[in-house]
C-alpha cells in the first residue's frame, strides 16, 4: 500500500474532471507539491456519467471565456499527454420553437459577438441540413456555434491526471479526507483514515460531497443532488455520424450522436432531488432507479421532434445524481470563512465545459490569492450562510435542474423556496399589493399591484406585465414621495480605536470625516479594481456604519475583516438582522418626515450627506440624507422592535403628501437614469473608479493612501482608454438593454452594455456601458462616431454621453 504523504503545498480533495484539472493547472503554473486524494476511483461520483457536452456561450462574459478555453485545451491536451480525451469539434445548434426563445437565442448569439465567438443564425431549413432526423414542426429558428463540440468524460479526465501526474503530482486513490484541518483560523490540511496530510492550500472539488465536507471546518457550500435523466438508443441504421449537438430548451432536452447511437438528455422541470440526509460514502460509479413515468412526457415529445425514435430501441436508460447550487452557478474560489480553503464544486451539469477555464482560473487564484479575473457570478463568496439549510437546498433543487433549459426571463424570480428572509415590513408590504422578488434570501418588493388589483406576471424581453405598475412607481417618486424597503442592504458596525485608520486604508474616498456625515465610497484591490461599493457613516470618533449591497453580505465582511491588521483595536461585526432599513425619496419626502419630528430637516440645519439620531414617532432612528434614486430623500435606520411602528406612523402620514409604496424595479429604472453605477453590473473587480466615471469618490491626496491607490496614480498618467458611458434609444419602439449587447462605434464593436432599464421620467430605454479607445475615450471621440447598440442580432442607433440623462447636475437632490 502507498503511503500518503504528511505534508503537502496544495491537496485536492476529489478526484472527478474538476479535481484533475485543478491538479493539471496547478502544475503548468509551476505549484508540483501537490497531492489528489479520491476516496474511490478517479471520475466515480458523477464525472463517468456525464454527457460530454462541450458548449462555450454562457450566460456571462467570464463564464464564456473559462468555457472556451475548454474548448480550445481539449483540442491539445490529447497530443500533450497522449491520453485519448475523445474530443470531437462538431457544433451545436441551438433550436427555437417560439419567438420569445430566439429572442433569447438571439441576445445570446449577439453577446457572444462581444469575445469572438464564432455563431450564426440558421433558418429551419438549415437546421434541417445540418441535423438531418429532425421533424421541422413549430421550429422558428436556431443558432449555429461550430466551435462546440463533445468528449469522453472519462477519457479527458484521465489526461488531466496523466498531465498532472506528468507535472510532479500525486494522485491517490481509495483515500478519503475526513474532515478539513483549521488552525488559527486558516486552512491547516486535511484529515484521513490513515492521519493528518498539512497544508496551507485546500481545495474541495468533491461533487455531492462538498457540502458536507466543507461543513467539518464550518464552510458554507451550497449544493444538492438532482436525479438527471437520459437515455441512449439502440444502433440506428444510416444515422450520420457527424451530427451537432442539438439543444431544444423548449422541449427540455439535447441530443448527441455517440457511436451510431443517439443520447437524448432531459433537464425537465419538477426535477427529483436525492441525497437529501447525505450521499452514502461508498456510493461509486452509481446509478439510481429507473423512472420512467417521470420523464415520459418527454421522452414521447423527443419522438415526435426525431421521428427514427419511434422505430428504434433503447439500450440504456440512465438515471444518476448531478449536484445543483441554488442560483445554478458553480462555486469557486476561496471560501470566506477559512482563508487558504478553496472550492471548485457543484457545477449544476456544466462541469465538463467548465472544467479547463476552472482549473485554470482556479490554479492562478491559488498562486496569487487573488481572481486572476472577475469572477463574481460564480465566485462562492456570493453564496449566503443559510443557503446550507437542507430543506431550502431540496426545495430549490425540484426547480433548479429545469431552470437550464427554461427561459431565462429578464427579471425572473425562482419559485421555489421561498420566504426564507422577511424583514419585519413584509406583511404590510404584501397588504399594500406588493408583488415580491428575492435576492440573497430576501423577500422584498419588485413592484406594487394597483389599489384592488392582484400582481400580475408575464414576464418579457420587451415591456413585462408590470411595466405601468413601475411608470407609476417612478412617477410618484418623482411627483410626491415614495417608500422603499432597504432591509436586505447589509450593514456592518465597525468600531474600535483603530477603527477610522482601518477604514480609511480600505476605503478609496476619505471616512475620516466629522461625525455625522456619511461617505460613498469604494473599496479597491491592488490592481484598482472595485471590490465593494459602499456607504460608510461616521457615528464617533471610533464608531462607523457601513452599508453594503445584500448579496455581498459574506464577500464583504470577509474583505473588511481580512484587511484588519494583527494587532489593531478594530471590531466589525454584521448588524443587518437587526437593522432594518426604510428609505423615502421624492420631493414631498422632507415635509412628511418634518410632520413627524421635532429635528430640522432644513437644508441650512440637515444638509445632503447628513446622517444623525432623531425622533420619530415614538422611536428613535438615524437619518441619513442620501439617494439612490436621484430625488431628495433619506434612508431610515432603526432597532428592528421599532421598524413596525415607524412604518405605520410614516404610512399614516403620507397620506397627505402622496406617498406610495416602490419596489426594486422603480429603483432599477431610477438608478439608471441618474447614472447609478450597481457592483456585480457595472462594477466590480477589473473595473476601476476612473472607469466606472467614480473619480469624484476617490480621495487620492488623503494621507496613508488606500489600497489600489498605485494603480490609480499609474492609470490617470496617460489617456483614459475605457470609460463607462450612459446610452439612450431615441426611437420610440426601442428594444429594452439588459446586459452583454455589444455596442458598436463606425460599425466596429468598441464595447459592451452592463445593464439597462426603461426610464419612465425621460421616457426612454437606457443602458450603461464601458467603450474603449486606445487614444483615450473622450467627449469628442463620442461626438464624432456614429454609434450602435446590437440586440438579438439586430442593430439599432444609440445616443452615447458621458453624462446621466435625468437631472445631471443633481440639482433635484440637493435643493
């Protein structure tokens, strides 16, 4: 028997294609200590029975890229290792059969533009010629992707570890990690059956596993197994054998050629969740029981959609466990509970595509301890603590199977698992026609239904059903006076006596400002980039408040607490629970609070950027004149045992002034008109505040600096070449921008969109972006382009500004 060894660089726990190719980049990069324990055999939880699906455009820039480069890796890793890999370059067509899906095909097909990405659209009739047993009825159209393809997922994990193993790496088998070893804090190594193996870097790449193991050192990874459905035919006679991978969202399922053989896939909706009290430890190359009725109705539309199905046998029909996260991301990256404790886990059916972008991308995050790139749609810090609740992950997983070949709707909300987090405003929200999204958990309006009238829901790539609900929402903010629940924003109290220079050294703006005030800033990386997009309030001398959007709640505490010097008298702990937050914008806003309180609410005595302790009704609240909807307004803090009795006394009052209630897709469409940048669309970790248009947050002369400032003093020493920009669509039928449409200058793509809304004050579609220029993106290089915007594979024209289009000089705000 082979010894393992007691000390480590690296150890991967898990031995499937994401482990392997973790293993295999970490030695290209030069890290050759590394060791791969595999409780079983290599590929035996659920990598052996992958489809091997190798498909590059995923719904975000970044995912794309890490699954391109799969693509491109899996055309010579082969030749590397001389392991076969049983990669075949054929194409996928992706298959519309109503006009909303090639809408969405379209967006899709138009994004890819963006990085490259080889697509073209097809009639029905071409899909007939590449995919000759298709039946045509109900198909509208498709995509072409010819750089897709498919593999051996067996076979191309062996090449990772036979690469690895050429690399310098061991690889154990029939080894398990017990539990993950933490000292001080950090990831220490990890425990097995024959003792400790120590080191400083852990990664847990263990599939339906992960969880659990990850839960041993008190990590949160979010994941369940699913029940995933296919079947594979007997021989058919005369099938080409160079056939595309065929997708058909709206019929659930893919097809794939394999040895004169057709593979027919389902992500069905209502999928079965397993593995609910945990996944046997001896569970290896397992399958599930046949069920049949289940997938039937499927099944039987595959055989009208390819006819040859009805004369042909099945020779297999497999049933077997995939692990799902509740967002239908993977996660990746390093945990933020345990510094030096890494995942790469729960990859919701997309673990082969994924596997060479996520080994390498995770291989150089472990050699820098740092994203080599931004990552955040899949970065695990995004994950919340609760999300681990088995319960939530088996309700979640019933909806998140179908969710890969469902329509992904702008704005859709999941259905399943819901009302997990309420803040204490939420039955009266829903007593006023509140219609409630989720984000983080959290329950909290997306719009408000009309006085008598029940939410209604039909979602849309153009105007969805709520779209007058929100018109009249912006209006009134615009008119009267609007209130919005701000609960999930995150809030963390930060005290002690090195509380302001700790701040100050993360903060870009200055926070060492007088008590009282409230600072918008951001937190950078070295590099400049946009970590965290915060507010921080002054309470003290040593007291600081600072809000934070609701999905960052775990990234961001980790950031704040990671970057507190050993030894400094500096505190931060997570008060949002018990924080609730309200906020009331609008021009009528001052006079209703003044009907309530004995404070001045004057310009002279509570000026923009105020934040202080007041009287309200009964309770007392902090105050802080600040917006993020671009009219006057404050948001309201308070004591949750407060929130239901200040709700009411503000609601009783309103009356008289208007009030009405918002929700989060007001915000969304006020935010864009006044040029609000949002961390995680606009923003984020490659973005830097000269970019995003942020300078007038950044504070460059402070004494101490703050980190990233090198980056910025290097970046203003020559042109401004990237620079966020606002767009307007002046045609009055204009399509609505969401994210990823390029954005063309002479016919030349020079950008992308970011995100975008419908502004219901300048009656318009809006949308964000970044341009770029190599000379230096200016005033007049915009005015002298004719400027486009492609969406769904069409392009319109768009007015490009520096400036935002509602109220530019913020004179609604301050006056």
């Amino acid at each position: 028997m082979t010894k393992l060894p007691d000390r480590a660089e690296v150890v991967i726990v898990g031995g499937g294609v994401a482990g392997c190719s973790v293993a295999y980049h970490l030695t290209k990069i030069g890290i050759k200590d590394v060791v791969l324990l595999e409780r079983q055999q290599l590929t035996s939880g659920t990598t052996w029975h992958a489809a091997g699906l190798v498909t590059q455009l995923r719904a975000t820039r970044r995912m794309t890229e890490l699954a391109k480069y799969t693509g491109e890796l899996f055309g010579t890793l082969e030749e590397e290792t001389g392991q076969a890999t049983g990669f075949k370059r054929r194409g996928s067509l992706r298959v519309a059969n109503t006009a909303a899906r090639y809408e969405e095909l379209a967006r899709g097909a138009s994004m890819g533009r963006n990085f490259g990405l080889p697509v073209e659209a097809v009639s029905p009739g071409q899909i007939k010629e590449r995919w000759g047993p298709i039946n045509l009825d109900g198909i509208v159209g498709g995509f072409w992707f010819p750089q897709d393809g498919q593999v051996n997922p067996a076979d191309v994990t062996m090449a990772y570890a036979k690469g690895a193993r050429m690399g310098g790496a061991q690889i154990f088998e029939g080894k398990s990690a017990t539990r993950i070893l933490v000292e001080n804090g950090k990831a220490a190594g990890v425990m097995t059956d024959e003792g400790p193996i120590y080191a400083e870097t852990v990664v847990i790449c263990g599939g339906l596993w992960s969880r659990d193991l990850a839960a041993t050192a008190g990590v949160a990874l979010p994941l369940h197994a699913a029940e995933h459905f296919y079947c594979v035919t007997e021989p058919i006679p005369d099938l080409p054998k160079d056939l595309p991978v065929l997708f058909l969202g709206d019929e659930w399922t893919y097809y794939k050629e394999d040895a004169g053989k057709l593979l027919v896939g389902f992500f069905e909706p209502n999928a079965k969740p397993w593995g609910h009290k945990g996944v046997p430890e001896d569970f290896a190359f397992g399958t599930l029981p046949e069920d049949i009725d289940h997938i039937a109705p499927h099944l039987e539309q595959a055989t009208h959609r390819v006819p040859v199905l009805e004369k042909t046998g099945i020779q297999l029909f497999f049933n077997g466990p995939e692990s799902f996260t509740p967002d239908d991301r993977y996660l990746l990256g390093e945990t933020p509970e345990v510094p030096g404790l890494f995942c790469a886990t729960g990859f919701n059916s997309i673990g082969i595509l994924s596997s060479g972008g996520v080994g390498k991308a995770l291989a150089d995050w472990i050699r820098d301890r740092k994203p080599p790139m931004e990552l955040a749609d899949v970065d695990v810090r995004r994950m919340q603590s609760f999300q681990i609740n088995r319960s939530y992950l088996h309700d979640r997983t019933t909806e998140t199977l179908g969710l890969l070949f469902d329509m992904h709707w702008p704005s859709r909300q999941f259905a399943t698992a819901r009302g997990a987090r309420r803040s204490p405003f939420h039955d009266r929200l829903i007593a006023a026609g509140a219609w409630m999204a989720e984000a983080a958990g959290w329950e909290r309006p997306g719009f408000f239904a009309k006085p008598g009238d029940a939410p209604k829901i039909e979602y849309s790539y153009g105007k969805p059903s709520w779209f007058e609900n929100v018109a009249a929402e912006c209006r009134n903010t615009a008119e009267n006076a609007t209130l919005f629940d701000l609960s999930c924003f995150v809030k963390y109290a930060v005290d002690g006596r090195d509380a302001c220079a700790v701040l100050n050294r993360l903060c870009a703006n200055d926070i060492d400002v007088a008590p009282g005030r409230v600072v918008y800033t951001q937190w950078l990386n070295e590099a400049g980039g946009i970590e965290a997009d915060v507010t921080v309030i002054r309470l003290s001398e040593t007291s600081f408040l600072v809000t934070s959007i609701a999905v960052s709640q775990r990234r961001d505490i980790a950031w704040l607490t990671r970057h507190i010097p050993e030894g400094a008298l500096c505190f931060a702990r997570d008060m949002t629970s018990g924080l609730p937050m309200l906020a009331l914008m609008g021009p009528k806003a001052r006079a209703l609070l003044q009907t309530l309180t004995p404070e001045d609410l004057s310009d002279d005595a509570f000026p923009f950027g105020t934040s202080r302790e007041i009287d309200l009704g009964y309770a007392r609240v902090r105050l802080t004149r600040i917006t993020y909807v671009g009219e006057q307004g404050y948001e309201i803090l308070m004591p949750a045992e407060f929130a239901a009795h200040v709700f009411d006394k503000i609601t009783e009052a309103g009356a008289a002034f208007g009030l009405g209630h918002g929700g989060y897709f007001a915000i969304n469409s006020l935010r864009m008109e006044k040029g609000y940048r949002h961390w995680g669309h606009d923003i984020g970790e490659e973005d830097t505040p000269f970019d995003a248009g942020l300078g007038f947050a950044v504070a460059m002369e402070k004494p101490g600096g703050f980190i990233g400032r090198e980056a910025l003093a290097a970046q203003r020493v020559g042109p401004q070449r990237r620079r966020m920009v606002q767009l307007r669509l002046p045609m009055a039928d204009a399509p609505m921008l969401y994210h990823q449409e390029p954005i063309l200058r002479n016919g030349v793509i020079v950008g992308s969109v970011t995100s975008g809304a419908y502004g219901h004050r300048v009656n318009a579609s809006l949308g964000m972006g970044y341009v770029s220029c190599e000379a230096g993106v200016t005033a007049d290089w915009l005015a002298s382009g004719a400027w486009e915007v492609e969406v769904a594979w069409k392009r319109y024209p768009v007015e490009v500004a520096l400036k935002a289009p509602y109220d530019p000089k913020g004179e609604r705000i301050k006056g």
